[in-house]
C-alpha cells in the first residue's frame, strides 16, 4: 500500500505539477487512512484487498471522530484519485472508492479587512529598520498583487520587472501569470531591496529569492504567518487574520470599486470563475449591510 502510494504522489508530481503543500497534505491524509487500518483492521493491506464495506467503516470513522466536512471531503476525494491511479496501473481491478459519498461542504465567506484597517496594517512594521522595511514590501506587495503567500516566498529577484512594475508568479501546479503591482508597493520594494544585501542575503544573484530572512535565505510560508501575527496584535485586529485575508481583501476592494468578475479571476490565478465569484457574496453582503445601517427607510418600524 504505501509503495502504491507513493507512486500515485509521484504521478501528481511528474504529470499534474502538484505543489509541495498538495503532496503534504496527500500524505497527511494517507497517513490518517493507515493509522485506521491499523486500528480497526489490524494491518494496512495491498490496495486490490481493500473492499467498499472497509472503504464505508473508514467513512463511518471519520464522522464520528466529528471531522469538519471540508476535510472528510478532501480525504475521500484523495481516496478516489489513489484508486483511480491504482486501477490505471493495474494494480486493482475498479475503483471502490467511487461510489462514496462526498459530504456537502458549504462555503464561507472569505474573512477579509476594510481599507482602513488594511492601511493600519501596512503602516505597522518601523520604516526606519532592515526588518521593517523588509516587512513592509511583503505586506503591501501581498495585498497590491492578491497574491498567495507562497507564490510570495517564490518570488525571485528577476521576477520583479521594475519598469513595468508587474511581478511574474507561479501559482498552483507552477502556473504562472503576471500580476501588477501598485505604487506603494513598489515603493516598498524599492526601499527594501536597497538594503536587501546589507540584510545579509546570502544569494545577490537576479535568481536568489527576492525576501530573506535574517541568515540571508529564502522566508518560509511560516516565517510569514508568525511575521503578520506580531503586526495583528500590535494593531488590535482579528486573530483569524492571516496572509490569505490580504488575497481576500484584495479581491474584496477590487470588486467593491467596480472591477470586471473575470479580470479578477486572472489577477487571482484561479482556474474556476465559480471560486472568484465567493467575492461577489462578499460585496453583496456588505452592500446590504450599509443600505440597513445607513437607509432612513431601510429597517421596517412597526407601530404600537
């Protein structure tokens, strides 16, 4: 099973560019399908043993551990890509997973900051420090380009094209686009990149990584997270703001100022204009709330 396995995540590497995050959390799921083999079934047996009724227990297991159904969802659609590789290759004869059952996962609304808040944030980080200036260009360019932080932890030197101020990004399964940036975060860039090989990069090549940490190599998706906490606190906003609430600001800002759904879309990278039109429920609800909250007819008064 777990050479079968690791041939499927091979397979999603060679043929479909599957990210290093999509592979780790292929394997996070497998690995929580081993641990209930071992549990209930008292080994992890060849895939071509593996039967529907076992498949229905695995099931059965994740909803009484009261799994949220997004990650029920992706564990059995892991399932069937697995099966699906598996019956391709010969090792099993069908797919068994294939009739399960995918829980409906409904969408929430992305989490995302106002403008006056987005500010506040930007202007947190000392303009008068390396680091500051450092994190100052990560968070305007997060939020002038929507991008994903690792596609921000990717960028390079030479992907930053100054003249036309447009930055090349690979995203999921390295695709890549060109996304604009604004003024202020080029400013920003600028600023940091001034002191980027005083800071210590240890690559001052066109191709070394365009953020560094503080012993001169490329940041980690981490470094960024535990970098916008400090900023979230010193600020007073949500704990549930990360860097993705900047991409879902972006959007969010975008739309509310009367941009097209699709030039959205390209600007996010997302293959699906169904996955950039959660933003539009987004500016709909906030259109709702202020016509409530600032409408002399809007909320109904009944008399006594």
């Amino acid at each position: 099973m777990e050479t079968a396995v690791e041939g499927f995540l091979r397979s999603l590497k060679l043929e479909r560019n599957a990210s290093e995050l999509t592979l780790k959390s292929y394997r996070e799921d497998f690995n929580s399908f081993y641990d209930y083999l071992q549990d209930r079934v008292g080994a992890v047996p060849e895939p071509s043993q593996l039967t529907m009724p076992v498949l229905r227990g695995y099931v059965a297991y994740l909803h009484e551990c009261q799994y949220a159904r997004s990650t029920t969802a992706r564990r059995l659609a892991a399932l069937r890509s697995f099966f699906r590789y598996t019956t391709r290759e010969g090792l099993t004869q069908s797919n068994p997973a294939a009739a399960l059952r995918t829980p409906r996962v409904g969408r929430k609304l992305p989490h995302f900051l106002t403008t006056e808040q987005v500010a506040s944030l930007l202007e947190a980080p000392p303009a008068n420090t390396t680091q500051g200036l450092r994190d100052r260009a990560i968070l305007e360019t997060l939020y002038s380009a929507g991008l994903r932080v690792a596609e921000l932890v990717g960028l390079n030197v030479d992907h930053w094209d100054q003249t036309a101020n447009i930055l090349r990004v690979f995203g999921k399964g390295k695709k890549e686009r060109v996304a604009p940036i604004g003024s202020y975060a080029s400013k920003a860039l600028s600023r940091w990149m001034a002191v980027r090989e005083v800071a210590g990069a240890a690559d001052t090549r066109a191709s070394g990584p365009l953020f560094t940490n503080r012993f001169g190599t490329r940041l980690t998706t981490r470094s960024v997270g535990r970098m916008l906490e400090k900023y979230i606190k010193q600020v007073g906003l949500d704990s549930i703001t990360s860097p993705h609430t900047l991409r879902h600001s972006f959007a969010t800002h975008l739309l509310d100022g009367g941009a097209d759904l699709r030039a959205v879309q390209e600007l996010l990278g997302h293959k699906s204009l169904t996955t950039t039109q959660i933003y539009t429920h987004v500016s709909t609800r906030r259109m709702r709330e202020t016509f409530d909250s600032a409408h002399p007819h809007a909320q109904l008064v009944v008399d006594d």
